[in-house]
C-alpha cells in the first residue's frame, strides 16, 4: 500500500486547519497496512471537526481494529481548499492514520446521518478514485457502503453504493468482514453473498417499478436467493460491547469536544415526529456500573473534564441521579478534579431540582429542553406530553439552581399547526425567562427553531411537508412577537434548506440524477450555510423531470407503496398508521414501559425487558399524572401481542 503523505505535507501550510488531516489523535489506532488484512476506511461525509466526535464510527473502527484478520483507518471529506489542491496535484482521498490512498481499502464506509451529506458522499468517493456509480464498478474496486439513520431510505443514494447496513453495525460489521475475506469469482457473487447477512441490503439487486403516474408501484429482489423484505440489526444487550473503550481524543478543536457515553439506546415515548426513537427501539440500558466505569476509566486516559452521558432522553436512564452523583464522586475520590456532567436531550418532565443541583456541584454550561411544539394541542399531536407546568418546573429548577440561560427547541410546520400553535411558542419562552429573574437578572432563553422533515419510519411519513414559503412566514411571526421580549432570543434553519431535507427524506431513487446534478454544479457541503443554494436543487429537479410538490409537499395515502416498503425497522406498518390517525384526532398515547404494550414490533423476538425508574410516569409525563421521578427501578417486562 502506498502513502500520499509526502504529496499532502508540502500543501497543509495552504489550507484552513491542517490538523483536520494529519492524524496523530489519542486513541488512534495505526495497525500498519497490510494486504492479507480485510481494510476498512470509515468515513464521515463532512469536515472532521463535525465528524469525529461521532461515536458509531468510532465503535466500529474499535472493533475492526481488535480483529486480527483486519484493519480500519478514517477519513473526512476535504474543506474545499484542500479538495481544490488535492484535484490540481491528483492527491486522492486518504485515510488520516496512514494517508492511504481510499481506493486501497476494500471498503469505504460511511455515516449518513444528515441528507444534505449525500452530495459530499459522492465527491468522497469520486475523489477516491472510484466510479461514482455503482454499476460501473467491477471486482476489485472498492466497495462503497452506508449506514446510520438515513439509511432507513437509501433509495436516493441507491445509485451510488453497494450496500446499506440497517440498525445496529456491532455484530454485522464483523459478519461483512468474515464474507469480504472470502475469495468471490464475480462482484455479483460478493455482492449475493452480503445481501445474505441479515440487516444488509444490495440496492442493485432489487428493481424499481414505476407507474404512468410516477407512483412507486414495487422494488423487488431481482433473484429468488434475495430477501424481500431487509429487517435491521438490533443489539439485545449493551453490556456485551462497551465501546468505545478508547474515544479518540483530537489535536484540533471539534464539536463536543468531551468525553461521550452512551447510556442507553432506544426510545419508547412514542414522540410522532422522531424517527430516531422509532428506528431505534427496544429501550436497552446499559448498567450503571458499566457506565460509572466507562466514565471513570475515559477521563482518566482523556484528560477530558466534561462527560456527556449520551442517549435520547438522557434523563429517562435508571436512577440517572446517583449515576451522576457516582461520577462526580468518583472523579473527586482520584483528586482529579471537577467534572462537568452534560445531560443531552433532556426530557422536562424527567428534569428535577435533585438532578439540577447535583449537575451544579461543577460549572455550568447551557440547558437545552425540547418542548418542541407552543401549545399542548400540538404536544398530543406530535405525542410530546409535557404540560406547560413541565416545562416551568424543570426551568425553575435550573434557574433556581443557579444558571442563568436556557435553550428551548422547537418545531414549526407540524401536522395542522395553527398560528395560534406556532406563537405559543413565543408565548413560553416569555414565561421562562420571567421566571428566570425571578433568580437571576441576567436570565435568558434561547429559541432554536427548526422546520419539521417528514422522516420514513414514523407516524408522520404521510404528511405533505410545509412549503418554505409558509415556514418563512411563521418564522416571521415569531420574529415579530419576540422582538420586545428581552431576554428572548430567536434562532432559526433555513427554511430552503429544510425542504431540501424532505425530498431527500422520502425521496426514490430516481433522485440519484439529481444529487449527481447538484454534485457535478459545484453542490458540496450543503450544511453549510455558506455553501448552500436551493436554485442548484431547483435546477437540478427540474432537469430530472422531477417535482418538488411530488416528493416533498403532498400527504402520502394509506395503500401507497413507500421507497422503504422493502425495508423493516421492526416496526408493523399498521401500527404507525393507527398512530397518525391518533395524531390527526389529537390522541396522545401514552409511554409503554407504563401502560400494556401497544404491539408496535419493536421488541417482538428479543425478550428485552425495559428497566424504568418508576412503577409510575414521572411527574407531568405520558399520563400528566404529576408524580416525582422515584429512584426505585422496578422492570417492566413487554410481551408482543
């Protein structure tokens, strides 16, 4: 194998941030390249400071690398000054740990989580070396897979990869490798051989079908030996893979930059809008033994002074406060010093005065709750049960407890929000910072508003999107109805971009034209504010013969055949129906892990048992029932009906 560092080195001094290349990070590993080994390049489509922090390639990249039949390297796609330079002097895309050149991996694999990635995706793999296109590969070129949370439709970049991996990558990412050190006569037969592997699908060997009307009519598996239907991997017990065990520690600043543990993964709150809490049930938890010790264990080989306990209702976790007591207690027993303890996506009915004084006990950063919609109208509709007293309380709590701001997020352009709706969110955020200066002169709130996406997977995924134009204009009044609120600040994505996201969202194949066209017209970086322009994708649909309105703005029906119909979340489609009608008749359903199971699929096989907190609802929660958030962990077993 071959190095492009001698090539990149006599460049850095003329690129932005040349740490973002070189490597070198603690936790690395550099198991030298060897042909024998299966090699894998994990890749994040976006610059490094963004990418790695990303704690799913870095598990895999783990276990790849304690193998010893393989080897794994990372890469991150080039800021724009450096691709400029790396296309003049034909420097391929490399790998950080050796700047091994892409094309020399068998794999390169990357994380979608974001859809205005898909367009730096491509320009990784053109720059690469490798055909864009997947069926222009043969035997031999570098396979191109996916995964992560976009990959519940891949249909839009199905033109582009080669396989997509559903759910969980722990166990099936040594499963594809077992395969990939196999000898295969044809690229047909390799690509056959991994379409066997539960959880991995081969967009090329299934067909789509398409009707006069430009409805989706089937995609089917184009041999008899493929599966129909591709259900995803899901990991039963976290315990059993306590990754990262050595988290990369960066030369360079990136975002959240600290030590990240995972918690538990899942989500059972049933929240309508949230595919990430669908996709990703089972709740399984991790032990808080283990989560003491993976803590204690990383500040110590970090350095690191902040921990971020990490999950989709970090809150929700089983006796999350003598967890967070332990950490700190057990940082001061090794005189290491104050530890800061972050508590990501914290539900307000599960945020106490007990969990803000104990978070005190080190500095205070910022505090971000979710109420996600301004009336509690919208709150049953989007299945987000939380009362205004919810919302207050736990602000209370946090001002009470000394810090001075918040950060309140929200959604506009949910199903039949009224603007009554959307300026009940001006009309919160109003009454937190009020009771902010109750404690607090300084007191303030900071409202991130962001257009809703449509996502597969969800009881939403029938609902025709907001236009930009209507999202712009309840921008505009919320804008206007905070202007003399001080302490009240506005922030907002753009709405031309959010559109962007829905049609990519649930969007067919036949869009890999357009991401080709909008690559091919300089569209990189399309996160970027600074980067993006919607007329590239207007341009683009229009020369695809493609409509907006089509993908993106009108309500699918019950009987339509969706992109990812051939594909399986665990979730039984009657149930996220059933769940949009509920949501159409403001019906808010309560959290399972207290009340029978609603049969949604999820842990049908599997027999998870969720842990809780609580015999009952924590207080104000799915059944506003007012009660405090009890330590006692009582399990709660759910049987399939």
């Amino acid at each position: 194998m071959t190095s492009v560092w001698s090539d990149l080195e006599r460049v850095l001094a003329q690129v932005q941030k040349p740490a973002r290349y070189i490597g070198c990070e603690d936790g690395a590993k550099a198991k030298e390249p060897d042909p024998s080994l299966v090699s894998w390049l994990f890749t994040y489509p976006d610059t490094y400071e963004v990418g790695l922090p990303n704690q799913g390639l870095q598990i895999l990249y783990e276990i790849i690398n304690e193998r010893p039949d393989a080897r794994a390297d990372r890469s991150y796609a080039p800021w724009t000054d450096l691709e400029a330079i790396m296309r003049e002097r034909n420097i391929p895309l490399f790998s950080v740990e050796h700047h091994t050149p892409a094309n020399e991996f068998d794999v390169i694999a990357f994380n979608l989580s974001a859809e205005l990635t898909y367009t730096n995706m491509v320009n990784c793999i053109d720059l690469a070396g490798i055909p864009i296109r997947t069926a222009d590969r043969q035997l031999g070129d570098t396979l191109v897979m996916v995964g992560g949370h976009c990959t519940y439709n891949p249909e839009p970049v199905a033109d582009f990869v080669d396989a997509v991996v559903l759910g969980d990558g722990e166990e099936v990412v040594s499963e594809i490798t077992d395969v990939l050190a196999q000898t295969h006569e044809t690229r047909e037969a390799l690509l056959r051989q991994l379409a066997q592997i539960e959880g991995v699908y081969v967009p090329s060997l299934y067909e789509a079908t398409f009707g006069a009307d430009d409805m989706l009519l089937a995609i089917k598996p184009l041999f008899d030996d493929v599966p129909e239907v591709i259900e995803k991997r899901t990991l039963a017990d976290l315990a059993e893979w306590p990754y990262p065990k050595e988290q990369l520690v960066p030369l360079t600043e990136v975002v959240h930059d600290r030590l990240n543990v995972e918690v538990f993964r899942g989500c059972t709150r049933g929240c309508r809008f949230c595919q990430a809490g669908m996709i990703t049930r089972p709740v399984r938890e991790r032990p808080a033994d283990q989560v003491r010790s993976m803590v204690a264990n990383g500040l110590e080989r970090t350095g690191y002074s902040e921990v971020s306990l990490t999950s989709l209702s970090t809150a929700d976790f089983s006796d999350i406060g003598p967890t967070v007591t332990g950490i700190m207690d057990d940082a001061q027993a090794v005189g290491s010093g104050p530890v800061s303890v972050s508590l990501p996506s914290l539900r307000v009915d599960a945020f106490g005065v007990d969990i803000a004084a104990e978070l005190q006990r080190a500095k205070r950063g910022g505090l971000t709750f979710a109420p996600e919609a301004g009336t509690w109208r919208m709150r049953q509709i989007i299945n987000k049960l939380i009362r205004e007293e919810d919302l207050y309380s736990a602000v209370e709590a946090a001002y009470s407890q000394g810090w001075h701001r918040v950060k309140l997020y929200f959604m506009i352009g949910l199903p039949s929000e009224t603007d009554e709706d959307t300026l009940g969110i001006a009309e919160l955020a109003k009454n937190c910072v009020k009771i902010g200066k109750k404690y607090n002169k300084r007191a303030s709130a900071t409202v991130s508003i962001g257009g809703f996406v449509p996502k597969p997977f969800t009881p939403f995924q029938w609902f025709g999107q907001n236009t930009p134009q209507e999202l712009q204009r309840k921008i505009n009044l919320l804008r206007d109805a905070t202007r003399k609120m001080h302490g009240v600040n506005i922030k907002w994505h753009d709405p031309k971009a959010t559109v962007v996201e829905g049609i990519m969202s649930r969007g067919d194949r036949r869009l890999g034209t357009v991401i080709e066209d909008v690559w091919r017209n300089g569209g990189v970086f399309q996160e970027w504010s600074e980067h993006f322009e919607l007329d590239r994708w207007t341009d683009a649909m229009d020369r695809a013969g493609l409509s907006i309105d089509f993908f993106s703005h009108r309500h699918r029906t019950e009987d339509e055949v969706l992109p990812w119909s051939h594909l399986s979340a665990g979730l039984h489609a009657d149930f996220l129906w059933q769940d949009w009608m509920d949501a159409l008749e403001e019906v808010g359903l309560p959290d399972c892990r207290w009340t029978p199971c609603y049969d949604c699929g999820a842990c049908t096989g599997y027999g998870i048992e969720h842990v809780v907190a609580s015999a009952t609802p924590p207080a104000g929660g799915s059944q506003g029932t007012g009660q405090d958030l009890s330590s006692t962990a009582v399990p709660v077993q759910l049987v399939s009906r």
